[in-house]
C-alpha cells in the first residue's frame, strides 16, 4: 500500500475543477454477491411465501442471534417501529432519558407514542449518553433510558444499568449504528432488556429496509413476536394488542445474502478509517474519532470534530467546500432532536442542560466510506480538507462571496 499523497489540491470554491465528478455519498448501500442474492429472490418467488414469518426470516433471525451471541432476535421491518414496539413491550411510559446527539428517530419513537423524551447530555469525547447527567433528570415519572450506542461506540452500559437498578428503570439500547461491534470484548445485543438494529441502506448492515429487537428475555421476546404481527397467536386468534412491524422475504433475502460479506465490508470500512486517519494526522483543528482498538468496530462512520480556532474554518464552512468538490460530507446529528420540531416548541429551554450536544452538533461531519470508497478517493478529499485549512482566509472570503452573490441571484 503506497503512502497517502500529502500533496494539497486545487480546491473548487477557489477556482479548480472539482475533485469529484459526480456526487460522492457518505452511505452507498453495501451488498454481497448479487448472484446468491438472486438466486434467493428465484426460491422465494418459487415458494410464493412472501411475508408473514417466512424462510427467509427465520433463517436471518437464527444466523443474527448466533453471531450476537443473544438468545432471542424478532426481525422488524425497520428500526423505529422496532423501537415503538420495544418500548411499549418493556412498559415504558411517561418520561423517557434519551440522549438528543442521535438520529431523530430515538426521540420521534417515543414522541409518537405520547411518551415525553427528556433530553440528556452527551460525553465529549465517545459521543454517547453520559450516565453522570442522567439521575438529575430523573422525576417520579421517568420509566426508562434509551443509550445509542452512537458510531457503534457501546454506551457505558455498566453505569446505565446501576442507575436503572437504584431507580427500577427499564433501558433499551438504540444499536442502530453498532451491528458487528463489541463493548468490552461482549456483541453489542444482550444488554438493557433489549436492543434495537437497523438494516436501512445506509447502516453497515442492511436489508434495504428493516432492523431487529435483540434480547435475552423470553418474556420480551414473546411480547414483542405478538406485538409485530397484529397480537396474532395463531390463525384467527388475536390475544394483544399490535401492529404491522413484519419484515418481508425479500428484505430477509438481502440480509442473509449481506451477512456472508460482513468481514470484507467490514475489512473494506477500517482501511477507509486507517487511510482517513494517516491522510488527516497533523492537519490543525481537527479531531478523527477514535475506536478503543480491543474492540471490535464497524468503522461504518468516519466522524470528524472541525474545532472552528484550530482549522480557520468552522464545520459548516469545510462542510460547504467538500460540497463543492462533490463530496457529499454529512452534518450529523444537526441540529440535534432537542432542535427539531415539535421538541423544540415543547421544551424551548432544553439546550440549557446539553452544552456538550450543542457543541458536537456544531462540530461533528461525517466523512464517506464503505465499499464503493476506496484509498484513491480518501486521499483526494483528505487533499481537499488539508487545502482548504492552509488556505482557510481564501477559502473564507470565496465562501463569504459565493453566500452574497447566491442571495443576489
Ligand atoms: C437509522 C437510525 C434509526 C432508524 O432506523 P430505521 O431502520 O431507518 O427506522 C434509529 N436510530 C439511529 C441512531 C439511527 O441511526
């Protein structure tokens, strides 16, 4: 492997054509072997069993709860209705800890289902739910804790459980982000009552719409197999109150086809992340998240903290000159839910208590990978990132010209 090229480049908004031809994503879906992929689509429409707890499923439910190492996987047709059920499974209510740096879905799940979302700071250097900011928002209505384990970083579970024992609280896991990952050497899917994945495109593992609820817990387990399927427990004999959380054969049949290719996307992530790391290391101002190298990741984010004195130019400002180069740079998790409506309307003052949110959501751009990504291209944008920082004063004025001239017409 050659050395990345510590050259700068011309950079667009300077004047230089643009280092990308066409529009480079943060998440390209990753996909296995197209050919045992089809030859599944082929068997399923042979079968004619479509949905409704078929092969498919059964067969990626099983291979799931293997590789997790937990006793109990329920396929779901996305994260967030796994969320609305699993919180209701656990009986949860009321007041809900959840951390605000997170995709909206974690708070949404709860808002719909009229359970308040009580926002909690995060820890500035994991970027997860910080366990000493929890009690204090404990009130005799909260019932549970949601942790994301966010960039597949495990939350501090061990805390979050003690707080959750001293309170009698339920917890759930937002493993979104974290399929494959490990907290102290353990899979990431039996901790809390339950764990909720999510397979969407752009998650490191997808089966272009879906997710699953893991867990140790019959009980739960149970609850929630019920709650997926309209409460049906067999032919005619509904016995609980559910939904339509099903996945269907062909989302299963892209799963079961993806988790033979786990290692390489995998492989493919963490050279990304290595050469992010070596094209990145020294520019001023910037901060690579870091991975505990004892655990396994996914390296499926390449997060970076754009700290504005540092690097000359402030988050939005790298983010605009990487947009002009046709690398598409994500604001993750901007504004932060505590921002987004209705949350902002219901709780105008919540800012006051996630400084740390505030901050990173100021800070924080996720950088494209996975296997449509190659070295080649992470050197180009590490030349564009490091140009734009030497430059900064140019490149500031050339932003500032390009704001003026676009509200001009
Ligand atoms: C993607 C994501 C979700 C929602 O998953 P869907 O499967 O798209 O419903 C929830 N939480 C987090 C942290 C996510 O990144």
């Amino acid at each position: 492997m050659s050395a990345p090229a510590k050259t700068s480049a011309p950079l667009a908004v300077l004047g230089g054509s643009p280092a990308f031809a066409s529009d480079l994503h943060v998440g390209k879906p990753n996909l296995g072997d197209r050919r045992r992929l089809l030859a599944r689509v082929n068997d399923i429409i042979d079968r004619r069993w479509f949905t409704n707890n078929g092969p498919c499923v059964q067969e990626l439910e099983r291979r799931i709860a293997e590789l997790l190492g937990v006793k109990h996987c329920i396929a779901m047709c996305n994260a967030t209705v796994a969320l609305e059920i699993v919180t209701r499974a656990v009986g949860m209510g009321a007041e809900v800890i959840v951390p605000s740096f997170t995709f909206v879905a974690t708070a949404h799940a709860l808002q719909w289902q009229e359970i308040t979302p009580v926002f909690c700071d995060v820890d500035p250097r994991t970027h997860t739910i910080d366990p000493a900011q929890i009690e204090r928002l404990i009130t005799p209505r909260t019932t549970g804790i949601i942790g994301v384990h966010l960039w597949g970083k495990g939350c501090d579970v061990e805390a979050i459980g003690e707080i959750a024992r001293k309170h009698r609280l339920k917890v759930i896991y937002d493993a979104a982000h974290a399929f494959g990952c490990t907290h102290r050497g353990q899979m990431i899917g039996s901790f809390g009552d339950a764990e909720v994945f999510s397979f969407h495109a752009t998650k490191f593992f997808n089966t272009a719409e879906g997710g699953c609820v893991t867990t140790n817990d019959t009980r739960i387990a149970t609850k929630i197999s019920l709650m997926r399927n309209f409460g049906f427990a067999g032919y005619d004999n509904v016995i609980h109150l559910g939904t339509n959380g099903k996945m269907d054969e062909f989302s299963a049949a892209v799963g079961l086809t993806n988790l033979e290719s786990l290692e390489e996307f995998m492989a493919a992530n963490r050279r990304n992340y290595e050469r992010y790391a070596a094209g990145l290391a020294g520019v001023p101002g910037l901060r690579l998240y870091d991975f505990d190298p004892r655990e396994r990741f996914n390296f499926q984010y390449v997060v970076v903290e754009v700290e504005p004195a540092g690097a000359g130019l402030t988050r939005d400002e790298l983010v605009d000159v990487l947009h002009t180069e046709h690398v598409l740079a994500r604001k993750y998790f901007f504004p932060g839910c505590h921002r987004m409506e209705p949350y902002r309307s219901y709780f105008p003052h919540a800012g006051l208590l996630l400084p740390q949110t505030d901050r990173l959501t100021q800070r924080v751009m996720v950088l494209p990978t996975g296997t449509a990504v190659d070295e080649e291209m992470i050197d180009r944008i590490c030349g564009v990132v490091r140009a734009a920082i030497e430059r900064s004063g140019e490149v500031r004025e050339a932003l500032e010209l390009r704001r003026v001239q676009s509200a001009t017409g």
